[in-house]
C-alpha cells in the first residue's frame, strides 16, 4: 500500500501549493496598465464592471500577492480625511504595475477605459 501513496510529483509535472499565475491578477494587470495608478477599491469597481463578480477580499489578496511578485508596485500611501464609518480618516494604498507585470492588452478592458474616456470628454 506504501507505494501507491508515495507518488512523485515530478512524474505529473505537477508542484505543491497554488500555481502561480491567476487569471484574477493578470485582470488586475489589465486595468491597472489603463489607469497607470489607483487604490484597491477602484480596481475594485472596474474590475467588477468589466469581468464577472469577484470578491473584494480577493483583489486585496491577488494585490498583496502581485507585490511578493513584483507584478504590482506600491506608488503611494495617501491619508484622506472624511467621514467614514471607522473614523474620521482613511489610509488609501496605490498600485501601479511593476517590473514583471506583461499587459496584454485585453479587448474588454481597452473598450471599456475609451467609452469611460468618451463620456468624461462628452461632460467636459
């Protein structure tokens, strides 16, 4: 029985854990190379408007997990006062893409940053 569980994993060409690449992140990847810097909540927003429903607890963790990567890089930390339910104060966090991030420059996201842009210049 012992050797039916001792399985090498190399003869699957298969590794422990999470692959690394996620489809939510290169998504992140996509908006992020439009909008060149924004905070978790804002890719939040766009991300749900052009991709099916995800959590946000989830772009948090694939934000966090870009920058062990270096797909995504901390631009600033911004501290804007306002009344918010915890507090008169919220720390905002900027992403921009870092030195491993590969854009693809998917269609989606393109069409949807120029009809955003379209209508900001129709306001305007």
């Amino acid at each position: 029985m012992e050797r039916y569980l001792n399985i090498d994993l190399k003869i699957f060409n298969m590794s422990r854990g999470r692959p690394i690449q996620s489809r939510i992140r290169q998504n992140i990847v996509e908006i992020l190379y439009f909008m060149k810097s924004a905070y978790g909540y804002e890719l939040y927003k766009a991300y749900v408007d052009i991709f099916p429903s995800v959590t946000m607890r989830s772009i948090y963790y694939h934000l966090k997990k870009g920058l062990s990567l270096k797909e995504f890089k901390v631009s600033k930390i911004k501290s804007e006062k306002g009344d918010y339910s915890w507090g008169q104060e919220a720390e905002k966090t900027y992403y921009s893409l870092g030195e491993n991030a590969n854009p693809h420059i998917d269609k989606k996201v393109k069409s949807y940053f120029e009809k955003k842009s379209r209508k900001a210049q129709q306001q305007n």
